[in-house]
C-alpha cells in the first residue's frame, strides 16, 4: 500500500511540474492579440478562399503594401521539441528582422488549428503536425507560401536552425526591396 501510495505522490507531482513548466514557456513567449471573443485567431488569406474578393486596381500614385506573415501552426497539447521549433523560430525572426517586425512588413503569428476559427489552415496548407509556413501577401492577397519543413531537422541545431529560418525568410523580404 505504501509504494502505491508514494507512486501516487510521485505522479501527481510530474503532473504538477509539467503544467507549471507549459505555464511558463507559454508566457513566456509573445501571444497574438486577441479576438473578441478573447480566443486568439489569424486572418484566411484571401487568395485561397472561394469566392474571394480580389484587390481592386491600385491608382500608379498608390504604394502596394507587401507583407510576410511568418505562421507558427500548432495544436492545443505540444510537445518540448514543438514549443523549442516555435521559439527558436520566433527568435530568429526577432534577431534578424527587427525593423520589418516593427514596420509591419514582416509579421509573426502562432495559430493554434484546433480552435475551430483556424481549422481551415489544415487543409489549406495540408498540415500534418506543427509546422512554421511563410506566406507572402501583396494588397491583401497571397502570392507564394512555403512551409519550412526542414525546421524538424534543424531543431537540435539552434544556429543551423535560426540560420535557415534566416535565409527563406530573406528570401521573400528582399523581393520587395
């Protein structure tokens, strides 16, 4: 009885650790605001929606907005190399864009795909685990997205990692410079 009892401590204990240590990583990274309804939520990029709405014609006077959005997609329960995959991603882009952060040229969402607001990230990037997609929008509209698969390879090398984060990201950055 009392080896079951102490199993019971014992368990209850890496219970405990383990919400503590989800607690913190999780304020520890930058949330995106808010919804409403206080559920965080991204925007469908328009190109991919049936039925869309394409841009109305830009006057030559006008500037065309471009933009990354650099997408963190996961699920609700995460493991430690998930959780490692979106802070090494989230830093890289910090470090190396912190001008393009701040302009609003480069934007970091973490979307979590089991709320039901952001089910149709699954299907339209046809996700299949946790996976960081860069996704290049001109006026709204989506022009070339790209997951960067390669990140799950990488995760144990946090330079080699942040490295090529980096380098796809630059890739898309430059072209609007």
């Amino acid at each position: 009885m009392k080896a079951k009892t102490t199993a019971t401590v014992v368990l209850l204990a890496f219970v405990v650790v383990s919400v503590v240590y989800l607690i913190i990583q999780e304020s520890s990274s930058t949330p995106a605001p808010p919804s409403e309804s206080g559920q965080v939520t991204a925007a469908r990029p328009a190109s991919k929606t049936p039925g869309a709405v394409k841009p109305t014609s830009i006057e030559p006077d006008q500037q065309t907005e471009h933009k990354l959005i650099a997408y963190y997609f996961h699920r609700t329960q995460r493991c430690r190399t998930c959780l490692t995959i979106e802070a090494y991603a989230q830093e890289a882009l910090e470090e190396a864009f912190p001008k393009a952060l701040r302009s609003g040229e480069l934007e970091w969402q973490a979307v979590n795909v089991e709320e039901s607001a952001n089910e149709h990230f699954v299907e339209e990037y046809e996700l299949t685990s946790s996976a960081l997609v860069l996704v290049d929008t001109q006026n709204g509209e989506q022009l070339e997205e790209r997951n960067l698969e390669r990140v799950w390879e990488l995760v144990g090398d946090e330079l080699a990692f942040k490295a090529y984060v980096e380098a796809e990201a630059m890739v898309f950055l430059e072209q609007d410079s």
